[in-house]
C-alpha cells in the first residue's frame, strides 16, 4: 500500500516537473520589459472611442465599426518582414471563411507607422483586394486605418500588441486580435497563417461575448520572434533547455524517493 502510494506520488511530481517549464505558455513574454511580441488582454476592453483616417481619408471611430465582431491586423504598410504574409493570410482565410462580412463580423487593418497615409493604405488595400478568388470582398467591410502616434499608442498598449521601430522599420510580431463589439478582447490568433475554422470560432464566440483560449500556445513557446530575419524561428535552446530541466528535475526526485524507499525498507528491517 505505501509503495502505491509513493508510485502515485512519483507519478505526479514527474507531471508537474513534465509541465513546469511551460508555466509561463499561457503568458507568452509577458514581462514587464518586453519590447517585442504579444500581451494577451484576454477579457479586456479595447478603446472604441479612438478616431482613425481610413484609406478615404475620412474620419471613422472604432466603435462605428464595432457594431459587428471585429477582426483587427497591426501591421505598417512599407514592412519588409511579415507583415505581407500576413495580409496574405487574412485575404486567405476571409476567402475560405463559411461567414458573411457586414453581417457576422467586419474586417479592420491598422497601420502603427504614424507615418502611414491614407493614399498608401488605399493603395495596399486595392492590391490585396485582387487577391480574393472566391468574388470580390464588401469595400466597406474591411477598413484599412492609418492613425496619429498617441492614437496608435493607446490601442495598441490596450491589446498588448507591442513593437519596435529599428531605423526605417519596425520589429514586431503578427497576429489576428477579434474583438467583441463592445470591444472585448476575445481571442488572439498568432502567426501568419489562420484556419478558417479557427477564425469562425473566434468570431462565434466574439459575437456572443465570450472569451476564447489562444490557440497552440505550446508551438508558440517552441517558436521565437527573430527581429532580425523578421520571422518565426524554431527555438532550440529554450526547447532544448526546458527539456533538459525537466529531465534532470524528474531524475532527482526520482533518486530521492528511492532513497527514501530504501531507508523505510531498512527502518522495516532493523525494526
């Protein structure tokens, strides 16, 4: 019965070690002194209230554009890295996507280069709107909005999404954030590539103000954001490094159970 019982607990503590370096997963670079990647504000309300000039130059407020889930891209229209397979990723999965633009959700690309302009933003839009095979896309469902430096700022402090100018660019990641139309923050869905299924769920679940868990948090903490190469690489060392801890942290507890194992056995005997 109590080697069962340390059976038992053996197993456990191997479960917990097993998972311990991926304790901070959930929370993906979440310190205080990130510059780069994604802090997720799951729950969270973003500012509907910001102005922004769209690919018109007309004046629209966020929360105009709300009235439906809204399924927002950051990115800046001169970005040499990521951010054109990431547009290409959107136009993909809107293509694919069994839902009705204007009817179940809208589409809105901000651009945090405060240098942007509308004429640029109108330019880019009229590129990746060639791209849909299905049909042409509602214009009007899908806003490509350029903004001040203290309006960029602020959204983009209130979804987490943190970057970096470096010289004429910008370091940063890519995701898809799909708000509420109240403005909470539903679901982040990473990367550059998106599964309409995915997309469908977030927008589902948006709609019905419900917030969704990010999806393969675990690939994401094997992959790094190089601000180098502007990409998503496989990290060795923390992958590496995690599962050589957990290695020697099970083997320690292993030998110390044994131990102790050994001294009851020989407690038993002497006794």
């Amino acid at each position: 019965m109590r080697k069962r019982k340390q059976i038992h607990q053996f197993a456990f503590l191997c479960i917990f070690l097993l998972i311990l370096p991926f304790g901070k997963v959930s929370g993906f670079q979440t310190s205080a002194v990130q510059e780069i990647g994604i802090i997720e504000h799951l729950g969270e309300l973003a500012p509907l209230d910001l102005s922004f000039l769209d690919e018109n130059g007309d004046t629209v407020l966020l929360k105009d554009l709300s009235t439906k889930p809204l399924v927002v891209s950051l990115v800046y229209f001169n970005c040499p890295g990521i951010c054109s397979p990431l547009l290409g990723g959107v136009v993909d999965v809107l293509d694919r996507l069994d839902l009705q633009p204007g009817k179940d959700y809208r589409v809105v690309t901000i651009s945090f280069n405060p240098n942007d302009t509308p004429a640029l933003a109108r330019e880019k839009k009229k590129n990746y709107f060639k791209a849909f095979r299905r049909g042409p896309f509602p214009e009007e469902e899908w806003k490509w909005l350029t903004g001040d430096s203290l309006t960029i700022q602020k959204f983009t402090d209130a979804v987490g999404f943190k970057f970096k100018k470096e010289g004429k660019d910008f370091a940063h990641a890519g995701t898809l954030i799909v708000l509420g139309a109240d403005g909470k923050i539903s679901r982040y869905l990473r990367g550059i590539e998106f599964q309409p299924f995915d997309l469908k769920m977030a927008i589902t679940e948006a709609g019905q103000g419900r917030v969704g868990p990010t999806i393969s948090k675990v690939l994401l903490y094997c992959f790094s954001y190089d601000p180098a190469g502007k990409k998503y690489v496989f990290n060795f060392t923390k992958v590496g490094g995690s599962l050589f801890l957990a290695g020697l942290l099970i083997f320690i507890a292993f030998l110390t159970i044994k131990k102790q194992n050994r001294k009851g056995e020989s407690e038993v005997k002497n006794g």
